[in-house]
C-alpha cells in the first residue's frame, strides 16, 4: 500500500535508538523528543503522478493506478530540520483529509 523511508541527520541518530531497525514505542519522533528535539511543526508537499516501474512493481499496482508521491519534513522548535520522510502510496488505497486552521 505504501512505502516510507525516513532521512535524519547523522548528527541526531548516530549512536541513538532511531539508528536501530525497531526505533520503541512511539517510534522516531518519541526517540527525537528525547535526544532534545521537541517537535514544533511538519511540511508536506503532495504530488499525484504515475509510479515508478519499481513502484508499480512493489507496490503491487493495476495498471494506470496513480500513487501519491508525499514528503513530509519535521523541523524542531529551534527551526531545525529533524526528519525528512519520503512516502510513495497507492492512491487508490488512500483519501489525504487535512483540517487547517482559518487564522
């Protein structure tokens, strides 16, 4: 349905549970929290394309089924990038609702 890969800086998880297959309980933002890194806010940018050939292939798509292409990138209250995450998903397995605030 999907895939995700996550981008940290070295600096923040060399040495540190995130660098470990299994990151715990609360998984790689509850690991930034705890190494100092409070969590202030997230972009995204939202694509929709056609996949990839490995894309199609691993995601086990029909043909003509498009993917949403997201990256997601979460910065910490100093305004430091702490975590890029790169997500390709099927889109015909996904509806993306977002609620925004008026102000």
């Amino acid at each position: 349905m999907e895939t995700a890969t996550s981008y940290i800086p070295a600096s923040i998880a060399r040495d540190s549970q995130i660098a470990q297959p299994n990151s715990g309980p609360g998984g790689i933002y509850a690991r930034l929290e705890e190494l100092g890194h409070r969590l202030d806010h997230f972009t995204e940018e939202i694509r929709a394309r056609m996949p990839l050939r490995d894309e199609a292939r691993s995601l086990k798509l029909a043909p003509g089924v498009p993917v949403f292409h997201l990256v997601r990138t979460a910065y910490d209250q100093a305004g430091r990038p702490v975590e890029v995450c790169d997500t390709v998903m099927s889109s015909d397995a996904y509806v993306l609702s977002y609620e925004l605030p008026a102000r």
